[in-house]
C-alpha cells in the first residue's frame, strides 16, 4: 500500500496534520449539549475547541497528569472564564484503575510523559517520576453523569490500557473516540499485541480506523506504528454514526494538506 502524504512522518508539519484531523473529527461529531473527555490534555491544544462545540449546556472533563500543564490549564480557564461552569479540569492520570500511580514527566518535552518511560523517549530528555492520581475512563463518565458522547485520547502508549480498563462503558454509552495509535512499540510496553487490540473492539462492536480513515488491519497497524502516525479512530457500528463521518474524511485529508502545506 503506497503511503499518504498525510502519513509522512518526516514532513515539518506532520504532527500539526495529526491535530488537525482529530480537531475535525469531533468538530463534526460533537453537538451543543453533549459530554466529552479530553484524557491527556497537555496544554489545552483541543480542550477549549471541545468545549466551545458542546457548548455551556455540554459538560468536559479534561484530564492531565503534568503538573506544569494543568498549571497552563487552569491559568488558561482564568482567561476565558465563560467556560468555568461546563469545563473541568482534573491533576490525574487515566489508567486501568482508580488510586494513584507512578507517572513519567518529560521535564522539557511534556508531550512525552506518559504512566511508563518510553524507548521512543530522546535519551538527553531527563525523566522523573512523580506520583499522580489514577482515574478510569468509567469513573471520569460518572462525573459527567453517566454519559460520554466523545473521547480524546493521548496518552503516550498507555491508550488502549486505559480503554480495556473500562470495557462495560463501550456497551453502555456508544462514544466516538480518537486514541493514539503507539503500533507494535506501545504494545510491548503495555503488554498487548494486535489481536488483543481486534479482539477488544469486536467485542465491543467498533470499526477502527486510522487518523485518516484507513480501516485498521495489522499491516497497517504495524506500518502506521513504525512511521509513527499518532492518532486512530474508533466508531460504533452503527450506520448512522458511520455514514455521517466517514465519507468526510477524505474531505478532511485534503483540508490538512491545503491548511498546512
């Protein structure tokens, strides 16, 4: 399969690309009114663009274990109070269980962090670890309620643990979801393999995708894994739910490539 221009990791505005697909993909999704979790927050890169399309009758949580970036956070909120009342953020990291948990902070690089040091981590980037409080995708859904239309994760590897650690919440509320795609790598680190990983959304009755809409095989799962494209995307399968974002990622594509050339 020849490579998309989206999927050239060694383009300057690679990663900016990524971003920019997960941003239209729940900009299309998310409705006024609905709930969301932005798990792995950093800065607030797409928690605000959350907020404002759910609106002050929806409710977010953002979630971050950095305590620099939940500083940044918080500062950013005293900026834009008018989202005080739907948007809250939380010092913590999502994991397969609720307490508390080592966690790595990437002292220069906070995108980096993660629950484990990463081999993908630079070696001159110093690591400490800190200990944080632990939280479930479930746990984060009973604070909104019990409901969760939307989930963004980036979790540096630790994403698909934190999903099987709340897998009655995929039965019950349906959410789309952008997760980070670590490949082979994060599997090793989180001990699962590809078949964990079909097995886990067949159970639950998803489609995977890509970031760009590729349906996720192993092959795939593998190339994008060592290219190092970042995000995928998990839908129910549902028709409705299907047909209404799907034929729009091409669209979406095209738009990255246009919007950072």
């Amino acid at each position: 399969m020849s490579q998309s221009p989206i999927e050239d990791v060694n383009h300057p505005a690679f990663g900016a690309r990524t971003e920019y697909l997960v941003q239209r993909i729940y900009e299309s999704v998310l409705l006024p009114g609905m709930h969301a979790i932005d798990g792995g927050a950093n800065t607030g890169q797409h928690t605000f663009g959350i907020a404002r399309a759910v609106g002050p009758g929806g409710r977010v949580v953002a979630v971050e274990a950095v305590p620099s970036c939940v500083a940044e956070l918080q500062r950013r909120m005293l900026d834009q109070p008018e989202f005080s009342q739907f948007l809250e953020v939380i010092h913590a990291a999502i994991t397969e269980h609720d307490g508390s948990v080592d966690f790595s902070v990437v002292a220069d690089e906070s995108g980096w962090s993660g629950l484990r040091p990463t081999p993908w981590t630079p070696q001159h980037l110093k690591q400490t670890v800190i200990r944080v409080d632990a939280v479930t995708l479930s746990s984060l859904t009973q604070r909104l309620g019990g409901r969760v239309d939307f989930i963004k994760l980036d979790l540096e590897g630790g994403d698909f643990a934190a999903l099987r650690g709340s897998r009655a919440l995929f039965d019950r509320c349906r959410p789309v979801m952008t997760f980070e795609n670590g490949g082979p790598a994060a599997a090793r680190l989180y001990d699962y393999d590809f078949a964990h990983l079909e097995r886990f959304f067949k159970d639950i009755d998803y489609r995977v995708f890509t970031i760009n809409g590729v349906p996720m095989s192993e092959p795939t799962w593998q190339r994008l894994g060592q290219s190092g494209l970042p995000e995928a995307l998990a839908v129910p399968n549902d028709a409705a739910i299907l047909d209404a974002l799907l034929p729009r990622m091409p669209e979406f594509v095209a738009d990255a490539l246009i919007a950072l050339p």
